[in-house]
C-alpha cells in the first residue's frame, strides 16, 4: 500500500497505528472465553490452556506485535494498551491469589525474592 493511499484514510501515523492496536485487542478480546472456561480446572491444566490460547494469539498477530515493539515509545502513551496489559496481569495475579487461598500453590510465590531471607538476591558466588 503506497503512503498516498494510507493518508487518504488516517490522517497521520498515529491514527494508523490506533487503528494497528484496536485490531490487536481486539484479537486479544477473543481470548475472554478461554480466560472465562476452565475455572474449575487444575492449575497447571487451566495455565496451560490459558498459554497455549495467549501464544495463538500471539502468532496469529506476529505482524502486530513486531510493530508494537518496533514503535514502542510512540505506544507507550496508549491508555487502551497499557490498560490491557494491566487488566491481564491482575487477572492472572488474582487468579494466582485464589488458587493460593485454596492451598493448591504455595502462598509464599508472590514474586518478591528480596522479602525473603532464604532467597538470595544474587546468584553470584559472591552473593
């Protein structure tokens, strides 16, 4: 497509890189479903439904995704795709916390190595 005809229908680079990230969430919004079935399923089962399902995506988008990161600064102020990600990662992070109220995963996995004692913060022979 020449630069001609792309201008003819967004009106600066932005917008056509808006409309790169509707068509990229919207992919995305597809995965509610599976993110909604299995609930009742084992951990290690519904993640890996949930991974299988988010690297489908991924592929299916791999053109999206090269530009999202080769154009990263200017998407960085995206609202809608930061809000994404942030609506994923506390989805999964409340999930994670649910499981761990269960007893099916260790409550004491919540990422943070350095509150730890017995974890080291390095892994240098040094410590």
């Amino acid at each position: 497509m020449s630069d001609a005809l792309t201008y003819r229908y967004f009106e600066s680079k932005d917008d056509v890189l808006k409309a790169v990230v509707d068509q990229g969430l919207a992919g995305f919004a597809a995965m509610r479903d599976v993110a909604g079935a299995g609930r009742d399923r084992p951990l290690a089962e519904r993640l890996t439904i949930l991974g299988r399902a988010f690297l489908d995506t991924l592929g299916a988008q791999a053109d999206r995704l090269v530009l999202f990161v080769s154009e990263h600064q200017l998407l960085s102020d995206d609202a809608r795709l930061v809000g994404f990600i942030d609506l994923a990662a506390s989805a999964l992070g409340a999930e994670l916390a649910a499981r761990a109220q269960q007893g099916e995963i260790r409550g004491d996995l919540d990422g943070k190595q350095g509150d730890r004692a017995d974890v080291p913060l390095s892994s240098s022979p040094t410590g």
